[in-house]
C-alpha cells in the first residue's frame, strides 16, 4: 500500500521533468502520444518517450526520442540534431536534417533524404538491451530467489475434513 504514492510521485516527476523540457511555447514534449507538426507550422526541440513525431512542417530544434517513431514527409526539414533509440525512422524523399543523426536500435528508411551532419545508426535490437541489463539482472535474481524459496517451502498439511464425505 506504501508503494503506491511512491509509485505515484515518480512517475508524476518523471513526466513533469519531461514536460519540463519543452522551453519555449514552440517547443513539443510528449508520454505515450501522438506529436504531429502540422503542414504550415514551425516548432522548435521535439522530445517524446513512447510515442510517435510525425513531421508535416519544420522542425528548427533538434529531435529526442525514446520507443516511439519518427516520420518526416517529402520535402520537409529538421534543423537541428536527430536522437532516437529504439525508435524506427522514415525519411521521404527531399526531407533533410541539418544536424546529426544517432539511432540506436530501430530500422532506419531513407528514400532520397539529406542528412547535413554525421551518421551514426545501429539498427540492431540487441543494443537496446544494454541500458535495460542491469534491469534484466536484477529481475532474473528476484525470480530466482522467489522461486528457490517457494520450492524449499513445505506444503502444510490439508485440513483433515476437507475431503471427506458426510
């Protein structure tokens, strides 16, 4: 039962820090949605966790996200640096990054696309589990605590009228 405020007020600072970020009212932060750029707009620094960045207009910031997806239309640009991980990303033909890219385990399709800055993409899906290893460990030994437990655990023994008929 104590968990759960606790629970409550991480998981409310972690989304007001992201939220945080979003500087200026140009700027987009977004948890678990949708951030569109619309076909006239112009937006500053995008940052999304768990969610998609559709890019219909221009993006004059740079681009950060985490489990989601990326996709810039044709003839559309980002002028800053693009950071994605786990993240698959669709460049169309004519789109543009004025910056650098690093994509860390998502597909990568680009169909005629310009990217001004460096490149560094690792599309395999292995490289996600290192930020989550210590994670993995720390589950894998509770579970096997639990159940070397559970089978070291007598049974008790059934109550004696309970299968008896009457």
């Amino acid at each position: 039962m104590r968990r759960l405020p606790i629970l409550a007020a991480v998981s409310l600072l972690s989304i007001s820090a992201v939220m945080a970020h979003a500087r200026s009212s140009e700027d987009r932060a977004g948890v678990g949605n949708q951030i569109i750029v619309g076909e006239n707009e112009t937006v500053g620094d995008v940052a999304c966790v768990f969610c998609d960045v559709i890019v219909h207009g221009r993006v004059t910031g740079d681009v950060a996200i985490a489990f989601g997806k990326l996709h810039v239309d044709e003839g559309k640009s980002i002028s800053g640096d693009v950071a994605a991980f786990a993240t698959p990303i669709t460049l169309e033909e004519g789109a543009s990054i004025g910056g650098d890219l690093a994509a860390v385990g998502g597909n990568f399709t680009e169909k005629g696309a310009t990217i001004h800055g460096d490149r560094v993409i690792s599309s395999s899906p292995l490289w996600v589990l290192i930020p989550l290893a210590p994670i993995l460990f720390f589950a894998g030994l509770i579970w096997l605590l639990i159940t070397t437990i559970r089978n070291r655990t007598p049974m008790p023994p059934p109550y004696p009228g309970r299968y008896q008929r009457m």
